[in-house]
C-alpha cells in the first residue's frame, strides 16, 4: 500500500504502526481525548490495543506519523458495513496531529494515506465523526472534500 506524504518537503514519514509504537500511540490518543474534552484514556490502553491492531485477526488498523522515533501523529480506522448502501465502508476513528505540528501538512497526508487504504481494501467511502465545535476540523474536512452529515452521536453503556 503507498501511503501518502505531505506536498511540502518536511522530514518524517508515515507508516504503519508497530507494536512497540504503543506506548507513543496511546499517548497521542489520550492528547486527543483530552482536547476533545472527553474522559480520560484507560491507563492500560497500550496494552488494549494490541490484540484489535496486531493480534491474529486485526480489527483496526493505524497509521502513525514518524520523524527520527518520535511519533507526531496518528490515523486509526476500522471496516464497517452499511446497511443503506450494502457495501462496506472504512470507519476513520481518530485522526490526530499533535499540537506543535498541525499546519505541516500531516492531517491531509493521513488522510489521504487512509483514503488509499480504503480503497485498496474496497470501501465504498471513509466515514468520521467530529465535535461541531472543532471548527478547524470541520474547515479541515471541508478543504479534503468531505461532506458534512449532521448526526447526534450516542453511546450506550454495557
């Protein structure tokens, strides 16, 4: 799978993630969380994490954003089915840059690295969500060409 890099010349590169990336992943993601307001990530996340991106029957997948060991940036998606359109789709769950590094291109070039998966594995579409709130990201989706779907997000507790 070609995965996309930025138009402008910056070092780093995209790749998929390793297992000994976990570590740096669930410290992204619990970046992400807490500037999206939502509850802190489980302490154990690394470890959660393992078995749906690297055990035998890999339910998600996640591309990282490396330059010289340090990640900068993450993707993580997973296959979904639509009912509406019987076909499957790519469920883009996160898409985060770190703060010091937004504006360097790496969103899109995710992005886009994500599409091409998509695509390579048959999805009719890539599918996401985001807070109304985070204008930039709205603006950012918005300039890639998506198209917003006004929706209430729920969640049902087990």
């Amino acid at each position: 799978m070609p995965v996309a890099t930025p138009t402008v010349a910056i070092p780093g590169a995209i790749r998929p993630a390793a297992p000994a990336d976990l570590p740096a992943i669930a410290r992204l993601c619990a970046d992400h969380a807490a500037f999206e307001g939502a509850g802190p990530v489980p302490a154990d996340l690394a470890s959660r994490l393992e078995p749906p991106l690297f055990g035998p029957n890999p339910r998600a997948w996640c591309l990282v954003v490396d330059r010289g060991g340090e990640l900068l940036a993450y993707a993580s998606w997973s296959r979904e089915f639509s009912t509406w359109q019987a076909a499957e789709h790519v469920h883009l769950d996160c898409l985060f840059v770190a703060e010091p590094y937004r504006g360097e291109g790496w969103g899109r070039a995710l992005l886009d690295a994500v599409k091409d998966a998509a695509e390579a594995r048959g999805a009719a579409e890539v599918q996401w969500q985001t807070p109304d709130w985070n204008t930039d990201a709205v603006r950012f989706y918005h300039r890639a060409g998506a198209l917003g779907r006004p929706k209430v997000r729920f969640s049902l507790p087990l």
